[in-house]
C-alpha cells in the first residue's frame, strides 16, 4: 500500500500510527476521512489522476495534491483605467516634456504635439497617471475576462430595446394608417371587400415579434454526443412552414444536395417561372447584391495588383475599396466623354424631332412588281455597294477623282490631264497648255535630230610642258636638257637626305623650257603600273 509520507516528531508517534492502521484494517477503528467527509479507500493511491475501473472511483479526491495556501502576493484586482494621482504647478526635471507628466517620456506621450511643450511653458502640465504593476496567478493570467466591467454591455442591451421601441412604434403607425384608410373607403367600397380589408389589417407575424417564431433562434449545445464532437452548436435557421430545399424536386439526377453544409449549389427547378421562383440554388447569392460587389472588388485588387499598383484586399482593405471607387468614377467619366464625343461628330438620331408621320408612311406613285417569295422583280434599282472608302470626294477645285485618266503607264486627272497628285485642277487650259508644251518638245527633237553633225576624229597633242599646247617653234637644247635632268636628280637627292645640301644655298627662280621638260621626265605617275621599275 501506498500512503502520503508523513513527518513525526518521535518514534512514539510513529509507532502509534502504525498500530491506528492495522486497528482500522481489523475493523476495529473508525476509518480516516477526507476534507470533504468521506471515507478514504487505502487500498487506492492517493497520487493517481483517476481511479481504476475496478475501483470506486467516487471515494478517492486529489484535494491533497492542490496547492490550497493561496499565496498572499497574488490578486484578482486589475488596473484603474484612465485614473490620475498628481498634477504638477510647473514641469518638474524628468517629466515628458509634451505635456509635463512625470509617468512617461516624450517618445511614448499619447497627447497632441504642442508647438511649444510644457518644459518650456510650464503651462497646462498634464497630471501623472496611475502605475499599478500585478502579481497574477496561474489563473489569474489566462483569465480572459479579468478587468471587463459587466456595466459596459448596458449600452448594448439599450440599443437592441431602442430597435425594439422603434420597430413597435413603426408598426403601429401603420396599423393606424391602414385603419384611416378603411374609414375613408367604407363608403366606396361595400360587401366582398370587406374581406380584403381584414386581411390587409393583419400584421406580418415576423414584424410584430420575433421572439414567437418557433425555432429560429435555438441554440442546441451537443456534450459528449456519439456522433463525434465534445461541444457545438447547431442553429436552425429555417421556419417549419417552408418547404426544404431537398424536398422541391425530388428526381435523382436534379441539383445535389450536401446534407452535412446543408447546401445546394445548383437550381433544383430551372423550369420554372422564375417570378413564382421561391428559391434558386445557393450560387444565386453569390452573383447578387453585395456578393457580386465583393467579387469585382477582389479581381480589381488583383488586376491592379499585376499592373504594379501595391494593393492588397486583405492586407489594406479600405485602400483597395477606395481605388476600386475611384477606378469607377474614372470609367463612368470617361464613358460619358467618349459618348458625348460620338454625339458631337454623329449627332443623335434618338433626340431628334420624329419625322411627320406623312414622311413615314408616305406614299408614291413608283410600280414595284413582287414575286410570291416578296422579292423585287422590277421597279427597284439595284444598289451600287459602296467601300469603306471616301468616295466622289473632289478636291482643289477638280471635277473628277484621282485615277480617273490613264496614258503612258501613268494615272492622273480626267478633268485636266494632270499626272501630278493633289495639283491644282487647271480646266481646259490647263490641257491646251499641255499640248502645246508637247508639240513644242516634239518640234525641238526633231530639230536637234536633224542639225545633228558627225562627230569630227580628234588629233593627239602631244601634252605641253606648262600644261597647254605644245608650240610649233618649240626647240629644246639637248646639252642644256641633260644639264636640267642633272640638277634635277640632284635636287631630288638632296629632298631625300637633307644632309647633303649645303650651308649656303643659291636660289634662282627662273625655269627654263628645258627644266620643266626634265621636271615633266623625273615625276613619277601614280597611275602607271610600271612606276616601281623607274630608276
């Protein structure tokens, strides 16, 4: 057997214990019981969670496990919200210096910013508020409701009463209405409307009190249930009379239904007049009212959200509502500027004055001629088609289009015989001109051709030596000639090795015909292809 281990002070008591257990065994003592009154099984262990199945498990308790000392430093209280202790004539050093409370800093003061703050005015110094610090127990600090002030749900339960008050009130100014009006038709109306008139008197049940309708807002709590779940709620939501949604159309292959969401996606009478329609299908919910609305606001988030715009539905719903606002008024503007803009340019034929009914259905003294199918057979001209082109549109001052005139693999004007696009039209003198420019060109043609000469054999000169023709008399002396082609290379050396010319240096600038002819020998052409063998 296990017991909780006890301290004794001597052996005496010790063993005075052990005869008390062996009495109570025998039968011969009073057995030892709990806080509570009852009586303690020994033959159970008074540190297990929960008792064997085999056992009572009414009689053992776990009281001498709990921690019953409460300690003295733990509380239940909680803070004083808003309170104040101390107000301050004049900042004191230390204080926030916003608004001169000594109980927190400037960093973390929850006043308005003043231009100047209370250090340097010492004016309007905001009292301390109330630090109060809390040693919770375990409880104390999963407590979730510690601190709430239960008369802070008054204002609640007076609005619900105000709705209540009102929507009373409201019904009863309409039962009042209606009775004026059944004095003010009495007279009028007699015999089989008085029963209409009944019916309009009676008060929607729904309206008058909700509270009476069966079953709409019972809550059912399900403990421990076999089918799964230790706590829940189930709300019935729908008013017996109605018909359920499974029960409308009962054939198998119609819209399913998921008894476990309760749900029906689809429309289980799609054949039916949808103005005696009473329900079609849940998926009608998601495409009307404020459904669809929430729906385009989502894929604007997205879309703007693709195009770069940092906008996200969950993460700043109120931002992405007001650019999907305002998406929506700039394209309702620029619908209606575009429209007004198709007006101006086309008019509109709708907000015009109607034509006379005498235009509309005028009649006229053509013969049309039909055959049985309703087909024209004669009196009606058949429609040329037309392009989408600009047609019959005549410009600087012609009288017939561009390619309306074709000659010499060239189109042009008939009106002026023009080839030149966009010319100004000219008329008939403009073709009179013309032809005469041509007879002209032509006479002049046949003149050249007629004056025309042979060409007469050129003779070959031979090149002079200043560039000109050679001279009849011209006579070069050999012996000055050989002179000239001496200095000539003399000079052509000295150009290469400036070394060799001398310090004093004789210039004479006159040329004799035998230097320019030795000049005209030694230069070297570029354009022979045997210039690279000259010595």
């Amino acid at each position: 057997m296990a017991t909780a281990s006890v301290a004794f002070k001597s052996r005496e008591d010790h063993r005075k214990q052990m005869e008390l257990e062996e009495a109570r065994k025998a039968g011969l003592a009073p057995a030892e019981v709990d806080e509570d009154g009852k009586e303690i099984n020994p033959h159970i262990p008074q540190y297990m969670s929960s008792a064997p199945w085999y056992l009572n498990a009414e009689r053992p308790s776990l009281k001498h496990q709990r921690k019953w000392k409460s300690d003295p430093n733990y509380t239940k209280s909680w803070y004083d919200r808003g309170a104040k202790i101390y107000q301050a004539d004049k900042y004191r050093k230390g204080a926030c210096e916003n608004c001169g409370a000594m109980t927190h800093t400037s960093k973390a003061c929850m006043e308005r910013p003043r231009k100047l703050g209370a250090k340097w005015t010492s004016k309007n110094i905001a009292p301390d508020e109330k630090i109060e610090t809390f040693e919770l127990d375990y409880d104390g600090k999963r407590d979730r409701w510690n601190g709430y002030d239960a008369a802070s749900y008054a204002h609640v339960i007076d609005r619900y009463e105000a709705r209540d008050e009102a929507r009373k009130k409201y019904l009863k100014e309409q039962q009042l209405k209606k009775l004026e009006e059944k004095n003010n038709t009495e007279a009028a109306e007699e015999g089989s409307d008085d029963e209409d008139n009944e019916d309009g008197l009676k008060v929607d049940e729904a309206k008058v009190d909700e509270s009476k309708q069966m079953d709409f807002a019972k809550v059912e709590k399900r403990v421990r249930t076999t089918g799964g779940g230790s706590t829940g709620t189930v709300r019935n939501l729908r008013i017996r009379e109605d018909t359920a949604k499974y029960l409308l159309n009962l054939d198998v292959n119609s819209a399913h239904y998921d008894p476990k969401t309760r749900s029906m996606r689809e429309d289980p009478l799609p054949d039916m007049d949808p103005n005696e329609k009473f329900y079609a299908g849940d998926n009608q919910n998601r495409v009307s009212g404020q459904a669809l609305e929430f729906k385009q606001l989502n894929i604007h988030a997205w879309e703007a959200f693709d195009k770069g715009n940092d906008v996200h539905m969950q993460a700043a719903p109120s931002q992405a509502e007001l650019l999907f606002k305002n998406f929506q008024i700039n394209k309702e503007k620029l619908k209606s500027k575009v429209k007004e803009t198709i007006l101006e340019e086309y008019g509109n034929a709708a907000a015009e004055d109607p034509l006379p009914r005498e235009l509309l259905l005028g009649q006229s003294e053509r013969e049309v001629e039909y055959d049985r199918a309703g087909r024209v057979i004669k009196g009606q001209e058949m429609a040329l088609p037309k392009s989408k082109y600009e047609e019959d549109v005549y410009i600087n001052n012609h009288t017939t289009v561009w390619g309306s005139w074709w000659k010499d693999h060239q189109w042009g004007y008939r009106c002026c015989k023009q080839f030149v696009r966009n010319s100004y039209c000219t008329g008939a003198a403009g073709i009179e001109a013309a032809e005469a420019a041509a007879d002209l060109m032509k006479a002049n043609i046949a003149r050249k051709e007629a004056t025309e000469d042979v060409i007469a054999p050129t003779e070959e000169k031979q090149p002079a030596t200043w560039g000109t023709d050679i001279p009849d008399d011209l006579v070069l002396d050999q012996e000055k000639l050989a002179e000239a082609l001496k200095k000539e290379d003399k000079r052509r050396r000295e150009e290469k090795d400036e070394r060799k010319r001398k310090y004093n240096v004789k210039w004479n600038d006159e040329v004799t015909a035998e230097d320019m002819e030795a000049y005209r020998m030694k230069r070297v052409h570029h354009d022979d292809p045997m210039k690279d063998f000259l010595n």
